[in-house]
C-alpha cells in the first residue's frame, strides 16, 4: 500500500501514520522528521533547511524530493509506505507521479485530513514528542498513561519542535493553503482522493482511515 497523508500542520497526520505503520507494517516517510533529523545531524541539507523550517515556510522542492527518491528506494519500502507531509506543493506531486511510473507502481490513496483552523494553533503548541522512540503525545488531548512516561519505551525524556509556536503555526497555515491545498483538487481529479473528519477523536480517525485502506 502506497498512501499520502494530506493535511494542515496539526491535523494528525503524523499521530495517525504512526498508528496505520502498526496495523499495515509500513514505514511512515515524513519529510518534516527527516529534514529535522539532518538538522540535528549538521548535514549541508540540515543547515540550508533549519531556517527556513523555524520560520514555517517550506524547503526547496529539489531538497525534500531527492530525499524521498532516495528513500523509498530502500528496501523496507518494497511493500509500501505512508508519505507523511510529502508530496506538499504541486511540483512534489508530479515528482511523486513520476518517482511511482518510474518503478511500475501506483498511488493506493490520498487521504485528506479535514480540521477547523482554529483548533490547528492549540494541537501544535500543546504537541511533545518522546526524545527515545518518537512516540507523539499532547498536553491535554493525548498524555502519556503514567505522567512524564513514555507509553511505547518507558523513556522519562521529552521533546518540542522549534517551529510549534503560535506565531509560526500562522505561516505554516499560509503555506499550506497556498501551496498545499491545491493538491486536495490534483488528487480528486485523479480519483485517488478520500477525505476524514479529523475533528473526531483520535481513535475515530484512526478507524474511519482504516476502512478507506480497506476498500483501497
Ligand atoms: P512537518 O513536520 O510535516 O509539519 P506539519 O505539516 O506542519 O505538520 P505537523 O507535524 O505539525 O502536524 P501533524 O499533522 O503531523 O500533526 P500531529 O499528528 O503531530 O513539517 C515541518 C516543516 O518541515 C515544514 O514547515 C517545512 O518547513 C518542512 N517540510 C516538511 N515537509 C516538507 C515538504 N514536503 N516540502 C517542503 N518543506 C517541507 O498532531 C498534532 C497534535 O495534535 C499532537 O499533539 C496530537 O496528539 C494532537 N492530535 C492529533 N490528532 C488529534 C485529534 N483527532 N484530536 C485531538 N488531538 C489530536
Ligand atoms: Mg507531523
């Protein structure tokens, strides 16, 4: 299964990949962890990508598709794998097209995350991650089942993202609607494009995702 998770910064896309990854045995390709992950490194990518992630805005399309090519090239992607964040202008999408053609494969879906935009500022600023496993959490909306314990790994150690800050927050919507959104119309026209109301508690989303994998 190939399936790209489509959304506003916020809307859940991260939290649910990491839940479709266990129930599919897929990888999750989020290009926001990959690009922080060769910012905490000090690759060259990392260092042309860290200021323009704090400011919210979006990194040069040739970046993030070369680090996707190169990606699901690997071998853990053989059987399929959930974009997360990515493909995220209308050039990433046809560099996506274009990566699949040139493998003989095809989209299984597109999956948009549909959220109010006023609920996006509280889940970004109030979201921490776990700084062992990753596991995602949030200050009101999704603790840990023991206080300042990660569930998956036991972990006491915790993290924030630099650009989950309310100003931020606004130029990533910005972008979003500019240069993201208009995949919403690409895909539908495509007939790859389902939508979910990601206003619904975690679980439900969780669940509605999973009977459009099931029918894909
Ligand atoms: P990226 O890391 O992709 O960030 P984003 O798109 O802004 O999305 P988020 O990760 O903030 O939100 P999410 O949808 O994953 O929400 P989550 O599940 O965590 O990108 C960061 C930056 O990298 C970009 O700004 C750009 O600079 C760069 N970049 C990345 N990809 C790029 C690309 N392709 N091209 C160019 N630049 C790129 O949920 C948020 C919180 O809400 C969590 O705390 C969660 O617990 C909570 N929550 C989730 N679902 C629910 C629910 N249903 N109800 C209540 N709470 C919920
Ligand atoms: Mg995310």
């Amino acid at each position: 299964m190939r399936l790209i998770l489509l959304g506003p910064p916020g809307a859940g896309k991260g939290t649910q990949a990491q839940r479709i990854v266990e129930k599919f045995a897929i990888p999750q390709l989020s290009t926001g962890d990959m690009l922080r992950a060769a910012v905490s490194a000090g690759t060259e990518v990392g260092k042309r990508a860290k200021a323009v992630m704090d400011a919210g805005k979006l990194v040069s399309d040739d970046i993030v598709i070369a680090i996707v090519s190169e990606r699901i090239d690997q071998p853990d992607c053989a059987k399929g794998f959930i974009l997360d964040g990515f493909p995220r202008t209308l050039v990433q999408a046809d560099a996506t097209d274009a990566m699949l053609k040139a493998k003989g494969l095809d989209l299984s879906k597109v999956v948009e995350i549909r959220v109010d935009d006023e609920v996006l500022a509280d889940r970004v600023s109030g979201r921490y991650t776990c700084a062992n496993c990753g596991a995602g959490y949030h200050d009101t909306n999704l603790k840990p089942k023991q206080e300042g314990v990660c569930d998956r790994c036991g972990s006491t150690h915790f993290k924030r993202r630099p650009d989950d800050n309310r100003e931020t927050v606004v130029t990533r919507l910005q972008s979003y609607y500019k240069e993201t959104s208009p995949l919403i119309g690409y895909y539908h026209a495509k007939g790859k494009l389902a939508s979910v109301d990601g206003m619904a508690d975690i679980d439900r989303v969780t669940t509605d995702i999973e009977k459009i994998l099931e029918s894909a």
